[in-house]
C-alpha cells in the first residue's frame, strides 16, 4: 500500500448513520482509508485493529457519554493525531474543552468535507483572526451558561435543568430553538 495513503487513516465517530456514511463516502474519494463507530464502546473496539491519524467526532452522541469522552479518549490513544469536533450544539464551554481534551478543531454543523479537511490542516493558531467587536448579549450569555452545564452533567436534560433551575419541558424548547440545523 502507498506509504500515503497509509497515513491517511480517519475514524468517524457518529451517532447519525446516514450522515457518517456520506463523510465516509467523501473522505474515501479523498484517498482515506474511513471506519465509522457511533459510539464510545464501539471506539474502544476499533481501537484494538484500526490506527487513525485523523478522527472527526461529534460532540452529542445520543443519549450516551458525550464526544468530549471519545476525544480525550482518542488524544489518549494517539497524542498526535488530528481530531476535529462536529456539533450542532456550538459553544465557547465546548470549543474550549474540546481543545484542552486534545481536539485539533471545532465545528458547528453543517459542515462539509472541505470545511473538515481545512480544519486538518489548520492545526497551529492564527493570530491575525478578527476580534469581534460588539460584547455579548444576554442570549449568548445564557446559551453559554446552558453548554457549559449541559458539558458538566454530561449532555443529560434533567440534571441540568435542575441545575439551572428550570423545568425540563423549558430546557428543552431553549435547545430545540437554539438548534443549528
């Protein structure tokens, strides 16, 4: 096999089938060589016969542990390897712990494979990033704090509507409205 092509190993850690299948299908055109798991037992089984440099993680992984566990996992695994993080649930809490678990990005869905691969490459920081320059409303403020707490209770609704002092049904509506398609 081609020296690199055999670098070009990615594991796609997904709840959402038919999408991993579609990355898959992209990143293989690309010259990867893709396994997809959807979860972190399923990872921890994968492990043992496949060896990725790349890894692609989305962050809420059903009802199970979230991806935060799969990336620290895979950091642990392999300190180099290049992990991306995908969600449809964007926030500094989770861009900023994904980071420090060892991701190499974070990105809000939709995200395409060109978006995933750019990250790849995009590994070292980049200083010349705009600074925004409005400050943060209270919206912003409030879905920050409901991340933050969602990351700490890991992803469970109860727990951090109890914590946040709202009743479940209402935690619920706040995620559905704030949902990034």
């Amino acid at each position: 096999m081609d020296a690199s092509l055999d670098s070009k190993h990615m594991l796609i850690v997904e709840d959402d089938a038919d999408f991993a299948r579609t990355l898959a299908r992209s990143f293989t055109r690309r010259g990867y060589r893709v396994e997809h798991v959807a979860n972190l037992v399923e990872l921890e089984h994968k492990l043992a016969t496949f060896d990725p440099h790349y890894a692609v993680v989305d962050l809420k992984l059903n009802n199970e542990a979230s991806g935060l566990v799969c990336v620290q996992r895979l950091h642990q695994y392999d300190p180099s390897m290049l992990i991306v993080v995908l969600t449809g649930f964007a926030s500094i809490a989770t861009a900023v712990e994904s980071i420090k678990l060892g991701a190499c990005h974070y990105l809000a869905k939709p995200s395409n494979t060109d978006d995933i691969e750019a990250a790849f490459s995009r590994v070292e920081g980049q200083v010349d990033v705009e600074l925004a320059r409005q400050s943060t409303s209270i919206k912003t403020l409030e879905w920050e704090r409901i991340h933050e707490t969602l990351v700490e209770t890991g992803f469970n609704i109860s727990e951090t509507a109890r914590r946040l002092g709202l009743h479940r049904r209402t935690l619920a509506r706040k995620l559905e409205k704030q949902r990034i398609k």
